[in-house]
C-alpha cells in the first residue's frame, strides 16, 4: 500500500502556506528579521505543538507567521514546501494564504503574493507542478475587515483563483461573510470555505446555501445528518478532508474513528489534504499511510480518494484528464 501511495501522481487542494512553515525555517528568519520568537530551540518548538483544539493551534501558527516579512521570506517558505511536493510526487497544488495575517502586521498584500507566486512560477519551471492560489479571509476579523482585504486582492485578480474562509470556526458562521462572498463572486473568484471542521454540520449547510460556495474544506462533521450526506453525495460535493489535522486538534481521538472511509463509502466525493504540514506532523503522503495503516482502506479506495482530488480542483477540463490518465499509467505499472 505504502508503494502504491507513493508512486501515484497526486493534487492538493487544502494547504495553508503559512502551515508549512518548519521549525527550523522559522528559528532561521526570526534570527535575520531579528522577531522575538518564545522558543529556546527547535526541540522546544516542536513541545509547543501539542494542541487540544483548534484554537490552541491557531494561536501559535499565527505568532510562527509573524516571522515572515519580506518577498524573499515569502518564495522561502513556499519553496520548501514546492519539494515537499517533489518529494510526495504531489503534481498540482492549490495553496490558501492569510493575507490579512501579513497586513496586519504592516506587510503589504503585494509583498506576499509575489513571493508565494514567484516560487509557484519558478516550481511549474523546475518541476512541471502546477498551482492555484486561494486567498482566505479570517473569520475571527470582522466583514468589514474581509472587504478591505477583497478590494487590495482586486488588481491581482489574475493571480488569485479563489476565496476562502478559515481561522476560529465555533462562533464565527459562514453567514457572517454573506455580502464579502457574494461580492467575491460577481468579481469572478471561486468560492470555497472551511466548515464542519469543529463546528457542527449547520455550518456546512450555510457555507452551501448562504455563501454558495463549490467546495467544502473539512466538512467531516456532515456525517452527524443523514439529510446532509445524501445532498452532499447528489451533488457530488467536494469535502477536502485533511486526517493529521483532524487528529493533532482532536477532532478525533485516534485515526481508527476517522469517519473518511465512511464518508468515502457512503459515496461522498472526499480527498486527503495536509492542511498545516509542519504542524500536524506529516506532508500528504504520510496523511495516506496514516490512514491506510489504521482503517481498512483497500488500494481501490486511494485511487479513488487521489482521483477525487484531481477531479476537483480548479484546473481545465483538460489538465484533468491528462493528469488522471497519468494515475492510470501508475497504477497500471
Ligand atoms: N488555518 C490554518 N489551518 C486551519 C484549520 N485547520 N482550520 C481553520 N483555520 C485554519
Ligand atoms: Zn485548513
């Protein structure tokens, strides 16, 4: 199985650029951009990353970030996880970044998409992968604050496919971002937004029905509605499940009650992501064999889960088709 994970070509479709930052990346430009960091070594740091829920987690990813100033610092962080992909044979990757994690720091919009575009540039080169970028809006700021952050992305539009909503879920609904997503869409950007992560599956129905969104990043709490899981499998719906995350923020207690394969079975249209890699222990491969390793997950259904990603990514009709016959040809060897 290990083999078979490996050798299939796959697509990302949740990673938060900002969760790849590694421990060592980290110390390294907090010392040249001279940032107070409240660790001693990388040892200590990776003690810290011992999280109880969402929110534990996110308050030490957005002080990692802060270490993150300038278009170089940028390309850095985007290319070591560009070799993360190399190394997973991850073939097309669509990134969400935090701008207003970054701007609210003083670090302007341009700053951060330039570099993260630069090195997604120079990885499609080197690499042949090819990339979107997403930009998520924090649901813990206020809409008014998400349509300051929609009008600077307004003259990148060409450089940004989509947006999305993340950050602290319980208490912060879809329905919040009404007028931003509607707004976002008359623009031409796609629409995605975590939901059902932590909170319960209302907010999957929101982020559908209010927001409009055309994927679902998380979603795993729609198992707790027969009505939801039989929408989601008519309409095909895409729920980008990331199993580390899942596991470090005690979604589930161990990954032998991860519900992905029963929402697999079920017939819903999942895939398996990373999410926040360098905190959740584990870039995409190492999510599939800690799945594989702990429910019975058969080789027909990692096919399955790596078509389902490429099948619903951003890419052209085209791109799709190619890149599916390219699993075939691997599994086929
Ligand atoms: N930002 C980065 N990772 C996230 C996650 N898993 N949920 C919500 N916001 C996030
Ligand atoms: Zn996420």
């Amino acid at each position: 199985m290990i083999e078979l994970i490996k050798k299939l070509p796959k697509a990302e479709l949740h990673l938060h650029i900002e969760g790849s930052l590694e421990p060592e990346l980290m110390f390294k430009l907090a010392k040249k951009n001279q940032i107070d960091i409240p660790y001693k070594d990388i040892d200590d740091v990776r003690r810290a990353y011992n999280f109880t829920n969402l929110q534990t987690f996110l308050d030490i990813y957005y002080a990692g970030a802060n270490v993150l100033i300038t278009k170089d610092d940028f390309y850095e962080l985007t290319w070591e996880y560009i070799l993360k992909c190399v190394e997973d044979n991850v073939i097309h990757t669509e990134i969400f970044f935090d701008p207003q994690t970054h701007t609210a720091r003083g670090v302007a919009f341009e700053t951060v998409l330039s570099g993260i575009k630069e090195a997604l540039s120079d990885a499609n080169a080197q690499f042949g992968i090819t990339s979107c970028i997403i930009m998520c809006f924090l649901r813990h700021l206020s809409q008014d604050d998400a349509f300051a952050t929609l009008e600077e992305a307004l003259p990148f539009k060409d450089d940004i496919i989509g947006v999305g909503l993340d950050s602290s879920e319980i208490g912060n609904p879809p329905s919040k971002f009404k007028d931003v997503f509607k707004k976002a869409k008359e623009e031409g950007f796609k629409l995605v937004a975590h939901a059902g992560e932590e909170a319960d599956f209302s907010y999957i129905y929101e982020a559908l029905d209010v927001l409009g969104i055309s994927r679902i990043d998380h979603g795993v709490q729609s198992i707790n509605s027969p009505e939801l899981m039989q929408r989601l499998k008519e309409e095909q719906i895409p729920l980008t499940v990331c199993p580390n995350s899942n596991i470090e923020l005690k979604v589930f207690d161990h990954y032998q009650e991860h519900n992905i394969k029963q929402l697999l079975d079920f017939g819903l249209n999942v895939s398996v992501n990373s999410d926040d890699p360098a905190y959740f222990k584990g870039y995409l491969n190492q999510n599939f064999i800690n799945i594989c390793e702990n429910l019975p997950l058969t080789e027909k259904d990692v096919i399955k889960l790596v078509k389902n990603s490429f099948n619903s990514s951003f890419i052209s009709e085209a791109l799709k088709q190619a890149y599916l016959k390219r699993v075939d040809l691997a599994v086929a060897q």
